[in-house]
C-alpha cells in the first residue's frame, strides 16, 4: 500500500518535473525567438533601401534629404550625431559613475551605503521625457549663454543629460565588480601598509577592470539606444555633427521624428528600418561584448 | 600514554622554569622534538626546553607567575589586552611578551580569538566594524594603539601573511615590487635587488626567477603562499604576523613553509597562529596557548612559555589537556 503510494508520488513529482522543464524551455525559446524576429523584420524592411541605394551608399552619405527629388539616404548625420551624443554621455558619466562605485564599494557601509545604492538606482526610474524638460528649461538656456551659442539646442545638451540616464547601469554594475573582487585582496594590501586609497586605486579597481570595462559598455549601449532626450534637445539638425556646439539629430531620434509621416513600404520607409538594423546591430555588438566580459571576469573569482 | 611520559619527564627535571638553568644553553641544541616522538625525549631535552632563542637578558618580564629574561629591543610587549566585537569581548585580559628574532606560536582550540589576538599586533581590527582594542600593545616601548600612530606605519613595520593565499592579480614581479614601489622606489635596479632577495628569504627564488612576469595566479597554493611571504619581506618588517600560513596548503608545501619561517626566525619577529600542534612544536621557540571556556566567556591566555616546557611541562593543566589532545 505505502509502496504503491510512494511510486504515485514518485511518477507525480517525475510529470510535474518534466511539465516545468518544458514551459522553462519554452519561455527561453520565445525570449530568443523575439530576438530572432526583430532582426528578421528589420532585415526584410530594410532590403528595398539596401537594394535601391546601397548600403556603403547609405553609411558613409553625408547627406540626408529623404524628401527632395533625387531623395538622399545618407546616414552620416545621424551617425555623427549619435557619436558625439554618445561620446560625451560616456566621458561626462565614466569618471562619475566609476567613481561613486568605488566609493560604494570601498568607502562606506552598512545603512548608508545600501540608501545610496538605491537612490543611484531610482535614476533609472526617472522618464527620459522628464530629464529632456530639465534639460530643455535649464541646461540649453546655460549653454546658450555660457558658451555664447546662438542657440543652445546643442549635441553637448543632449549628451549631458544622456549622460544621467546612463550613470545607474555604470554604477551599479561597477559596483558589482568591485564587491566581487575577493576581501582578501583588500586585507593583503592594508596590512601591508597601503592606506583604504592606495588599495582602492592599485588593487581593488585593477582587478575589477573587465567588471567596469563591461559597465561602461553596457552605459555605451544605453546612451546610444536614448531617443527621447535627444529628440527634444540635442537640435535636430540635418547636417554632419563635427563638435560638440553643433546642432545634433541621431539614429534613433530621426527613426522617430519621420516614421509617422513615411509611406509605408517605400523607399524612405525602408531606409529608416536601415537605420534601425545599424542601431540594432551596434548596441547588440557592444552588449554582446560587455557580456562576455563579465562572464569571464565572474570566473576569474570562482577559482 | 604520553600523558603518563610527560608526567614521568616532568619529575625527573630539575625545575624546568627556573631562568637559571636556562640561561647559557646553545640555541641551535633547542630541536623541537615532533610531538609524535615524545615518548623518546630525554631529560636533557627537557631541560634544553627552556632555553629561550633570544636568551639576552636586557629586561625581566612578567608572564604569569614565571619571569622569563628577554631582550626587549624590538619586542612586543602586551599588557592586560581585550577586544570587543560590538558588545561581546571576544579576547579578555592578555598580557605577554613576545621578543625579537625568534618564533612564537599562539595555539588553542579553533575560535580560540588566536587570530583575533595576531590582527590587534598589526591593527588589522581596524578594518573590523565594530572591533574595539583595550589594553596596551607596545612595540619597542609604544604603543601602537595610540592615537598618534598611524596603522598604516605599524603595518609597513609589522607585516601579514594569511591564511589562504592572496596574491594580487598581477605578475609575480609586480606583487614583490608593490610594496617598495608603494613607498616610493622607482629605480628598476634597486627594485630588482629587493624582489630577488625577498623572493630568496620566501625560498622561491630558484623556482620563479626566469618566469618572473608570470602571473602569479598560475602559480600552485604553495608558491602563492611563499610569494605572500615575500610580498610581506619585501617592505622590510621587523614583525612577521602569519595566520595559519600552511592550513591550506599540502604536506610538501607546508614543509617548505616551515622552513622559510624557521630561517626567518633568525632575522626577525615572528608570530604564527596554528592549529597544528605539531607545526608549533616544530617551528616556534615559545608558545602561547589560548583557550575560551566556554561560549559565552571571552578566550584568555592561559600559558605561555618556551615551546618545549610548554609541550613537555605544561603548567596548567588545561595546557596539558589540550596538548595531549583530550579536547579541542
């Protein structure tokens, strides 16, 4: 009798094992699936532009009239825009954000540091919308004046504020590689006379290196992936971006401001689908990138 | 058995604690027997057991009710020491003197506070949130607890080696180098001279010295720990702290370990904790033993003396318990 129960339970436990086993297979298989799509619906609306202009045409144009008769499908404004954009996200929030990781990591604790990762983090909670109306309200008038532009409406605006929206993947997953860099290593250089910032800086920062690398990768992919933001301040402009105090428009910020006027399934249609693959492939590169370094720095401890 | 030989030696030597006869006794006759042949000491190894490896008589100081002669310069002395974690003390009361050039082992029980005890010489309870020092610790007469000492020069002075190795993650050059580089010595000739002759005090000189930008991590357990070992010498410390530096380590490595610290013991200071009763019998000339009572009773020293009077002649007779391995 109790025999024959246990088996039950056992042939129970063995269908609802199997039963998870599948649905777990099947909800990995449509996140891939997902991706898989995505590209291929980018990939196919974006063939007529490639067959029609040329795709070394498109990336490498500097001019971008979609309208005009001959149209022009150069994506080199966008791109330059995007760069700088990014370029000066990056710069202005590496120092920042690497920065307070370390100090979250190595210098304080307990209470205070927990209050302070989290408030880092609520970063991310803040609608881009809203940090373009700061930007808009504060930050372009005191460019204007301070740099004595004509208008403040700049690459560097937009890049500043992109900036922000990047700080809390830079410092939270800084600071992931730098608790996991093993105590040990802290103990070893303290007690060999090394002060908290010495071994901060020579030991501890070192050797969470691919950790941060990654974190700015991962900042890098945000910031060019930023649409809102950049849409409402970076100014626009349909021309090359060569600086900073340049009027800026950017991949994903032309994608959005033309899609709701284009035919859909002509040229120019497709063309802003070009230009969703080339974002879609450089963030996915770099995230690629960024994961695998991560990876092998979290082996790295495992030893 | 061993307990009925140690019993049977301590009668038959002539009052091992008196300084009298120890004083004059060639150091180098001071072989530690391995605790496993005690059965085969003599009484003349007995009385060599209270020979001291610093044998100057500069100061007399107290530890317990024996007076020991020793050489003060560059010693430790501690006096009525406690350490709290937060509320709870966790190491009460210790007084003892630990003298310069020679080697001495804290042992007890595991959670005994013997690392607790080593981290207080080198203020790495500093770093311990929460971690209080009462008492004093002196190093040549000063305190290093005191407010105008900076921990980070007791801890140039007073070097670690821990318990499991840690290497930095970079060549093994590069973590001798870190020491002298941090105080500020850039010339690569002066840094050669000093990562070879630490690298040749840690006995891993003939093993590395043509992979020297190897990274260390490919190093094995053993080499690891004598790089640590010659990580700390490079800085030139006059105190050698080592937290159970062979506890992770094999038969083979361990013994080398041994070594290193037997001849590192002739330069300088150092103070090893250990669980291995044999590894203390083997390498220290004294040895103090630590034991905690009771959970809730903070760890105190109970004896300390010259190694061998400890391990043939223990005068308490929790030593003795312990040492002859009835509990712990």
């Amino acid at each position: 009798m109790s025999h024959s129960r246990s088996r039950l339970n056992k042939e129970s436990a063995r269908l609802a094992n199997n039963a998870a086993r599948v649905a777990i297979t099947l909800s990995a298989l449509v996140s891939i699936a997902a991706l898989l799509a995505i590209l291929c619906f980018l990939l196919l609306n974006s063939f007529r532009a490639v067959g029609e202009v040329g795709l070394w045409e498109m990336l490498s144009g500097t001019i971008w009239h979609p309208t005009s008769s001959p149209p022009a499908f150069g994506f080199l404004p966008a791109e330059s825009g995007s760069l700088w954009v990014t370029l000066i996200a990056i710069v202005c929030a590496m120092p920042i954000g690497v920065g307070a990781a370390v100090c979250l990591s190595e210098f304080i604790s307990g209470r205070v540091r927990e209050v302070a990762k989290s408030l880092v983090e609520c970063i991310a909670t803040v609608p881009s919308v809203a940090l373009g109306l700061l930007g808009m309200t504060f930050l372009v008038p005191w460019i204007r004046t301070f740099f004595s532009l004509p208008s403040g409406l700049t690459a560097l605006a937009a890049g500043l504020m992109v900036g922000i929206l990047c700080l809390p993947t830079i410092v939270s997953i800084s600071e992931d590689a730098l608790t996991a860099v093993p105590d040990a290593l802290r103990q070893g250089s303290l007690a060999m006379g090394n002060t908290k910032w010495q071994t901060a800086v020579k030991i501890v920062v070192p050797a969470a290196w691919p950790g941060i690398f990654a974190a700015i990768l991962l900042g890098f992919g945000r910031a060019v992936g930023e649409t809102m933001v950049v849409l409402m301040i970076a100014g626009n402009s349909g021309l090359v971006v060569q600086g900073p105090f340049e009027a800026a428009r950017t991949l994903p910020g032309t994608i959005a401001s033309e899609v709701a006027e284009v035919v859909r399934g002509g040229l120019h249609y497709s063309a802003l689908f070009a230009m969703a693959l080339v974002l879609f492939l450089s963030t996915f590169v770099v995230n690629l990138i960024a994961a695998q370094v991560i990876d092998r720095s979290r082996r790295r401890w495992s030893r | 058995m061993v307990t009925d030989v140690l019993q049977a030696l301590r009668f038959a030597s002539p009052r091992a604690t008196d300084p009298e006869v120890a004083v004059g006794i060639d150091a180098e006759s001071a072989v530690v027997p391995h605790f496993a042949t005690h059965t085969a000491v003599s009484a003349e190894a007995v009385l060599c057991a209270n020979n001291t490896a610093a044998a100057s008589e500069a100061v007399r100081c107290e530890e317990g009710a024996q007076v020991v002669t020793r050489d003060l310069r560059g010693a430790f002395e501690l006096e009525g020491v406690s350490i709290r974690y937060g509320k709870e003390t966790v190491v009460s009361g210790v007084s003892m003197c630990i003298p310069s050039k020679s080697v001495t082992a804290l042992i007890g029980p595991s959670g005994c506070g013997k690392s607790t005890l080593l981290r207080c010489l080198n203020r790495m309870n500093d770093e311990i949130a929460g971690a209080a020092v009462t008492g004093a610790v002196r190093l040549e007469g000063v305190d290093i607890n005191d407010g105008k000492v900076d921990a980070v020069e007791v801890r140039s002075r007073v070097g670690m080696v821990f318990q499991r190795p840690n290497p930095f993650p970079m060549s093994i050059y590069d973590n001798v180098a870190f020491g002298p580089k941090t105080f500020g010595i850039r010339r690569r000739s002066e840094l050669n001279g000093i990562v070879e002759s630490a690298l040749r005090s840690a006995a891993l000189w003939s093993e590395v010295k043509d992979v020297l930008n190897k990274h260390a991590f490919e190093l094995s357990g053993g080499q690891q720990q004598r790089l640590c070992i010659a990580r700390a010498l490079a800085t030139e410390p006059e105190v050698l702290l080592m937290d159970e530096p062979a506890s992770a380590l094999d038969p083979v490595s361990t013994q080398q370990i041994e070594d290193t610290i037997a001849k590192l013991g002739q330069e300088m200071m150092i103070v090893i904790v250990t669980h291995n009763m044999q590894q203390a019998a083997r390498v220290s000339h004294q040895t103090a033993f630590m034991l905690r009572e009771s959970n809730e009773a903070p760890a105190e020293l109970i004896e300390t003396g010259d190694t061998k009077s400890i391990f043939t002649n223990p005068r308490d007779s929790r030593t003795e318990r312990y040492i002859t391995g009835r509990f712990g």
